[in-house]
C-alpha cells in the first residue's frame, strides 16, 4: 500500500488558506482604488499648496590648537591630537556671529509676491528695494502691500482681512501711511515706520510686492537656531554648515556671510596684539616726540651762547661711553617697565589677557617668557570665545581656567626673577654713570653742561629711534595676518527636503490601501456571525447538505413563483440531497428550525415544500412555530384553525390541512397562539397528527420555532427522520452554534443537517467551488464552468447590473465635480 505523505497535505492546505485569505480581501478593491485615488489627489493638492523647502550646505577648515605650550600645561591633552571643535561650533550659532552675518546680507525686509495659492519669496528678484531706519521705530511682521503705479510713483495698501475677519495691519496701529501715494526714494516717516521704497527693475507697471519688516534681533535669533554645526568626519577638522530655507539663494548668501564673519572674528582676534602694540608705541612716541624738540633747541641754544664748536678728544671719549650706558639704561627701563605691566595683570588674576603684548613685539628676547605670554592669551581668546555661548559653570571654561591658573604660576615666577635681575642690571649701569660723572667733574663747566644736555638728547633721540622701528615691525605685522580657517566649500546648491514628492506618492499609495484594509479587518475581527462558508465549518460541526442563495425577490414563494430564478434552483439541489436521506421511509418528516428568528427557517420551509411539489411529491407544509405565525400568511390564508386548534382537541387532522394553487401542496397554519405553546407540542395528540400526514402524504416539512429560544424544538427532533438546521450568512452569531454543536456531539439529536441561507455573492472560491447568488447563479467546480441555469434570467440579471452600474458611475461623477 502506498504511503500518503502528509506533508504535501498541509502544503495545499496552506496554499489553500493563503488563497482564501487573499480572495477574501482582494474583493474588496473598489475601495482600494478609491482610497488611492482620493490620497493621490490629496498628496497632489498638498504639494501643490505648499511651499518646498531647500536643504543648503557649505563648509570650512578649522585651525587646531596644536602650539607645544598649550599641550605642556594641559595634561589631559599631551598625547591626543588637539582637535577641540565645540568652541568653534557654538560661535558658528552665536547670535552675535548670527548678527555679523545679516548685516552683510540684509535680510530685514521680505519680499512677497501676491498670489492666492503659496506665499512665493522673490528675494532678490523682487522689482523693489525698502531700507529701513532701525533707529526708529518701527512695524514689525505685518505683511504690507506695494502697488507699483508707475515708474516714479506707487501705492501701500493694507493686507485683506483673513478668515475672522482681523486685519494685521490695523492690529498693529500704523494706518497713515497706507492708501496714499508715494514716490520712489522718498522717505517715509511716522510715529511707527521710518522707511524709504526704491524701484530697481523698471517697467513693471501693475505689479504688486508684498513686504515684511523683520526685527534684526529676533532674525538674528531664527537663523541662529536654524543653521546647523557639525563635523565633516571625526579625524579632520572640517565643518560641514547647513540650514533648511524656502529659497535657495537666500540660504546660499547667509551660510557664505556666516563663514565669512567667522573668519574676520578670527582675523580680527589675531590683530587684537598688534593693534595693542601699536597703541602702547603711539602712546611712549607722543611723550618723547616733545621731550626730544626740546632738548634739541636747548642743545642749540647751549652751543651758540657758549660758542663751543667742538670737544677734546678726552670728553668725546668719556661722552660715548656715557651714552652707551644711558642707552641701555633706557631699554632696561622700558623692558622693566613691560615687566611691571605684566606684573599688574598677574597681581589682578585677570582671565582677560587679550591686550598683553607679547614680549617679542617689544624687543624683549626672552624665549620662555614670549612662549608663556603666547599660551596665556591663546588660552584667554578661547576661554572668551566659549563664554559667549555657555556660562563659566561650563566644564570646557573650567578646564581653560585650570590651564591659564598653572600658566600663570610659572609666568609670575619667571616676571618676578626678570624684574629682579634688570633691577641689578640697571643698579650696575648707574653705578658706572656714577663713575664717569666723576670724571666729567674735572673737566670745564661749559664742556660739563654740555656732556649733559647733549646726553639726554641722545638719550631720547635713540629712544626714539628705536620705537619708530617697533611702530613699523608691528604695522607690516598686522598687514600680513590672514585668517588661519579658510572656506573650503561655499554654498551654491540646495537639496530638497519637504515635501518628499515621491515619499509622499508611495505613502499616499500605502495609506489609500492599508486605510480601506484595516477598516475590513477591524470589522471582520469584530463581526462574530457567520461570514463565509469557511467560517461555517470552523463553527459548525453538523454536515453541510445545501446552500441557499439570497433573494431579491419581493416574495417568500421564490420556487412557485419564479422558478427560473437561482435561488429556485438552489433548493433543487437541496431537494436532491434530501432524496439520498432516510431512503427506506416511504413518507419523509423534515424539521425546519435555526437559532434565532430571522434566519430563514419558514422561508426554507415553505420553498423547499414547493420544490418538493413541483417534483411530483405530495408534499405538506406544517406551521409548528405556535408563537409567531406566519406561514398562512405566505400562501394568503389567516390562523384562525390550525395546529393549535388541533392539539387542544378543537379540530380533527383534516380539517386544519389547506390546500394551495400549487398541485401536490399543502399546508397546515399554526393556528391561533395559544398561553402554553410548549406543553402543547409535548401532548400525544402530536405524534397522532403526525401518524396521520406520514400516511397520506410523501413529504411532511415541520417548520419549529427557533431552537436558540425555545426548549420544545430538541424534543421534537427526535421525532422526525430529517432535521435542517438553517444558518444565515452574515446573521447567525457564533456562539448562537454552540448548542447545538454540544447536542450533535453528544448525540442528544441526530440526523441533523445544515442549511447555509442567505449566501450573497461574496467574490471569492472557498475550497474549489464558487457560489454566486444574487447578480447570477453559477455553479463552477475548481474554476471552470459547468453549468448556467436559464438563461432568459440571466439576461435580466445582467440588464439590471449594468443599469445599476451606471447609476453609480452617474453618483461618484457627480460628487468629484469640480
């Protein structure tokens, strides 16, 4: 015997369910379609509505602090490589550097044009010119419209009232200067505007500029936090600036301003030194420039009042000499007055040490004090930079203030032992002086006061001398400096990055499908009836024997009164499958019941008697729900006798049996209703009625209350050789199945069989077969076609789809009329 493998089972099985599942779904897909369609013109409008926002970028190389004196007093920094970029980060943000920048690109005024779908930005196209006096005061934000009239003149109207029907305009007290004209370079002035308006595009009569007046500080506040700072990668020290911007151009200028302001603040720090040298030399020339005039003149007068021409060789000699040390005398003094002046800062632990000079600008040639005063006023500069951004709490300033503290100490102690050291220098030269002014005691007193003032006018005139040669070193000092941080890249072009246009289609798409699909979902997750044929045999454990399509007929006796319709033929086949049933009785009893009332058990009764008669059976139909009667009604008769009447002994069988126009019906009404409708199916005068139909007529249909509401419906399926339990399509609730699903599994009933009713086409194949009622039946087995009943109803069928078909299209045309 051949093994069966298993495996290839669950596989179809669960191709099977995949199948299903999309079927299930799929037909569904006019709302998918409509659901697309109405986010693909909702993502259009809103692209059309909006405006684009442009990503621009620039960037810039950054000097690194790699001096050996900063890494000797840093610990923390002697094997790392010196890249500390924050500092240069946050002054790219600063609302000073942000200040700087706008002053070079003068965005205080914005330039509209007017139009009734996005407000578009001209920026530099803009056919006018406004430059604003911010001295005065001024309108801020309040949109104000420039009618061009002419090339000389033009027009300020206020803004239109917006939906509530407010006025910026006059919300912010300025009405004077509108509706009047003007002339182009004319200044405007109020108690609140203070403004002029230029034409610089001529010949564009008619147009009309919308302004706004923008206050520089809070500019200054928007763009400092709009730009964005970071590093180009983690090893260099490039920045990468970037900030998002409506018109590219506009972007462009700002990022370019902004580097370029950055590298004059870092140009201008550089100069800091030598613009302080200069001052400290201008300064000791304009005191000496007198002091040298007029010793000068009095070396003059001396010579001409005395008439000395010359000097002996002896007082030549003596004089040089003397000179000599006065000079040296005199750049000791100013070397140590250099050294108190350092000494003062020290003394004042100042953190500001932006105006020390450096020793070599002086002609001080001490490598190590010039070493100590260059890390000391690079480590002041960044400290100064770091506090326009952050507080001296900041862990980076803490750190800084450590350095310049460690600094500091070796400084002082190396000022102190230098001013010490000049001090005995200059003790040792005026105790030579002393010597040679002993010496020049002995000589004439003419040649005596002569050596004198001729002394103090070399004195000063080499003084003198010497600090026009420092004035010039420092000049040619400061003319050569440039900036060490360059612009690598400028800002030219933008990137786009809102709205996402293709982003957005594709998320359009998604949403037009998920929106429809999750809405069935969560529908069918919370509808608990019985859907699908599927869903009936997860829930339902008694066999299946027919299927009964919806009705859209405006009657209940479908099979007598439309025969050629598909729900006719559908209780054909459930006439069928009742013959292969208890087919050793001669007279067939068949209970009708269901769960709940609504389900279509009297309407199966009733078209399945019919079709039974039509097949040539003697068919009886009995109304057993003796508490809502409405069988009689259905063939046009009323309850007044019936079964009721019957069972209390009323009435004999034969008279509560009515016939019909039907050949081989008839019916039995239920009756009046009576105050105890189950003890009366409980008498034995039942079983008797029955005795009797089962002798006189082939099929007996026995329609009972429902089963879900009443207890005599299980007592009296024991009684009858069929029981259809009817099911409808999305109306029978699940749990209502539970009953009878126990009593089938308990075997407390048998014989029992289901009848799944109210089937609407629902668009999908459910294990191989594929039932469509309602539009057109037909029957197909593993998709192929097999079998189309009547065609002349088909045709009608077909007529009123497309009828029904072009009433909707006509519907949805007319609700997307534009």
């Amino acid at each position: 015997m051949e093994k069966l493998d298993l495996s290839q089972l669950d596989n179809e099985e669960k191709a099977l369910e995949i199948r299903y599942v999309v079927a299930k779904y799929l037909r569904f897909w006019p709302w998918y379609v409509l659901f697309i369609f109405v986010f693909f013109v909702g993502t259009f409008l809103f692209h059309r509505y909006t405006v684009d926002e442009f990503e621009v970028n620039g960037s810039m190389v950054i000097k690194t602090n790699d001096s050996p004196e900063s890494k000797i007093f840093d610990r923390s920094n002697i094997f790392s490589t010196g890249l500390n970029l924050q500092n240069d980060i946050a002054r790219l943000k600063s609302k000073n550097l942000a200040l700087n920048a706008l002053e070079k690109v003068h965005f205080d005024v914005e330039y509209f044009a007017k139009t009734n779908i996005k407000a578009i930005e001209l920026y530099d196209r803009s056919p006018i010119r406004v430059e604003v006096d911010w001295e005065h005061l001024q309108i801020t934000d309040t949109p104000i419209e420039v009618q061009i009239l002419s090339d000389d003149t033009y027009k300020l109207v206020p803004e239109e009232d917006d939906f509530l029907g407010m006025n910026a305009t006059a919300s912010a007290g300025d009405e004077s200067i509108y509706n009047k004209t003007y002339s182009f370079g004319d200044e405007i002035s109020t108690a609140r505007s203070k403004f002029t308006v230029h034409l610089v595009n001529p010949g564009r009569v008619g147009d009309a500029v919308v302004v706004n007046f923008r206050n520089p500080l809070e500019l200054a506040n928007e763009y400092s936090n709009k730009v964005s700072v970071g590093l180009a990668n983690e090893y260099g020290s490039v920045l990468n600036i970037s900030l998002t911007t409506k018109v590219v151009e506009k972007g462009s200028d700002y990022i370019n301003a902004l580097m370029l302001s950055y590298i004059e603040f870092d140009l201008n720090e550089k100069n800091q030194i030598q613009e302080n040298t200069l001052a400290f030399i201008e300064e000791q020339l304009g005191f000496l420039e007198d002091s040298l005039k007029n010793k000068e003149q009095e070396l003059q007068e001396f010579k001409v009042e005395n008439q000395l021409l010359d000097v002996s060789a002896e007082f030549s000699n003596i004089l040089g000499k003397m000179n000599m040390l006065d000079e040296t005398k005199a750049e000791l003094d100013y070397q140590l007055n250099y050294f108190r002046q350092i000494k003062g800062y020290m003394d004042s632990r100042s953190k500001d040490y932006s105006n020390v000079i450096a020793p070599s600008v002086v002609g001080v040639p001490d490598p190590l004090l010039n070493g100590l005063i260059t890390t000391l006023v690079t480590l002041s500069q960044e400290r100064r930079e770091l506090l326009a951004s952050v507080s001296e709490r900041h862990p980076e300033v803490i750190k800084i203030d450590v350095q310049m503290m460690e600094v500091q100490e070796a400084l002082e102690e190396n000022i102190d032992n230098l001013i010490a050291n000049t001090q005995q220098k200059i003790q040792t030269i005026d105790n030579d002086i002393a010597v040679y002014d002993a010496e020049f005691s002995t000589l004439p007193e003419s040649e005596s006061q002569y050596s004198g003032i001729f002394r103090e006018f070399k004195l000063r005139e080499s003084l003198y001398t010497y600090l026009l040669e420092k004035r010039a070193e420092a000049g040619i000092a400061m003319a050569s400096n440039v900036s060490d941080n360059s612009i690598l890249d400028p800002a030219k072009k933008g990137t786009l990055v809102f709205p996402k246009k293709q982003q957005n289609y594709g998320l359009a798409v998604i949403l037009g499908f998920l929106v429809p699909f999750g809405f069935i979902v969560v529908k069918d997750l919370f509808n608990d009836t019985i859907k699908d044929q599927r869903d009936l045999k997860k829930h339902f454990m008694i066999p299946q024997l027919g299927v009964i399509g919806f009705s859209e007929k405006d009657t209940n006796k479908v099979v007598l009164d439309h025969p050629k319709s598909a729900v006719s033929e559908s209780f054909r086949s459930l006439r069928s499958a009742i013959t292969y049933l208890a087919s050793n009785k001669a007279s067939k009893k068949i209970l009708v019941t269901s769960s709940v009332s609504g389900e279509g058990k009297t309407f199966t009764s009733l078209n399945l008697a019919s079709a039974m008669a039509l097949g040539s059976k003697k068919t009886i139909v009995v109304g057993g729900d003796l508490r809502r009667p409405k069988l009689a009604t259905y063939f046009g008769g009323d309850e007044k006798v019936g079964l009721s009447t019957y069972l209390i002994g009323k009435a004999e069988a034969r008279d509560i049996i009515c016939d019909t126009e039907q050949e081989n019906l008839w019916y039995v009404p239920s009756g009046v209703i009576p105050p105890n409708p189950a003890e009366l199916l409980q008498t034995p005068r039942l079983k008797t009625f029955l005795a009797f139909l089962e002798a006189n007529f082939d099929i007996i249909i026995f329609d009972t209350p429902p089963m879900g509401l009443v207890s005599e419906t299980i007592d009296l399926m024991r009684l009858f050789d069929i029981n259809l339990y009817v099911v409808r399509q999305s109306y029978t609730v699940k749990d209502h199945l539970v009953m009878i699903n126990d009593l089938f599994n308990n075997k407390q009933v048998v014989n029992v069989y289901g009848v799944f009713n109210g089937i609407v086409n629902s668009g999908y194949h459910y294990e191989g077969y594929n039932y469509g009622y309602g539009n057109t039946y037909l029957y197909s087995q593993n998709n192929k076609y097999m079998y189309n009943y009547y065609g002349d109803d088909l045709e009608n069928k077909k007529k009123l789809i497309k009828k029904k078909d072009w009433n909707l299209f006509k519907k949805i045309r007319k609700a997307f009329r534009v």
